[in-house]
C-alpha cells in the first residue's frame, strides 16, 4: 500500500495531466538471484488512479530479504512527466523518466508503450539490471 500512495504523491508532486490507455506489457529483466513471487503478483486490477478508472499489473521480484516492485498503469488520459520536489529527471537504459530516492528506496517511473511503469528497488544498480 505505501508504494501505491508513494506512486500517487509522485505524480501529484509532478503535476498530473493525464494518463494513456494501451494494454502492453513493459520491457523488463529479472536481475540475477531474483524470482518473481507469483503469490505476489497482481494481474488486471481495476483501480483508481488520480481520480480516473485504471488497471494495475503488479509484479515482485525476490532475491533473500530484497525485492523489487514493478507496478504498471493503464488509464485514460496522458500525463506530463515533470520533475519536482526531491525527484528529478533522469535516464535509464534509454527510458526517460522521473527517478526519486526515498529512505532507502529508489524510485523510477517512465512512460512505456503508453503506459506508466514504476520501478521500486534497494539500489539504482538494480534499476539498471531490470531496465538493460
């Protein structure tokens, strides 16, 4: 739940605009020593998303007491992407995107085939190992 509310403050933060609606899947690694916890994954939930109806997917890798989050967004409407507050813009592997470090988290969300993906992990490095 905290990275839902994370996710949202972000984009309030940013200033939403809107978001877009595709049903395609984001182009990600599992790092080595990861594994998906399918009894964690989320597929095709309706949600609200910044006031608009919403589909979240929601996967999590594990490696011991480490994990990594990937949480997509498919909605209605386009948003701007703009940095603010303590985020800032920045690229990974070629994605374009908003990248925070909150506590001992980091945070990087990018547009991705008209979706929005949200990568949550306990390093940059690994960000870069999902995203290469």
């Amino acid at each position: 739940m905290n990275k839902k509310i994370f996710l949202v403050a972000i984009f309030l933060i940013v200033g939403a605009l809107s978001l877009a609606a595709v049903s395609a899947n984001p182009s990600v690694n599992t790092p080595n020593g990861f594994e998906i916890n399918d009894n964690l994954t989320v597929k095709e939930e309706k949600v609200q998303f910044l006031g608009m109806d919403a589909v979240r997917t929601v996967v999590v890798m594990e490696n011991g007491t480490d994990n990594i989050t990937i949480t997509t967004f498919q909605a209605e409407h386009d948003m701007d992407m703009s940095a603010s507050g303590n985020s800032q813009a920045k690229t990974i592997h070629g994605k374009e995107g908003i990248y925070q470090k909150n506590d001992d988290r980091f945070v990087f969300i990018y547009k991705d085939q008209g979706q929005f993906v949200q990568i949550d992990s306990p390093s940059e490095k690994l960000i870069e190992e999902v995203l290469s």
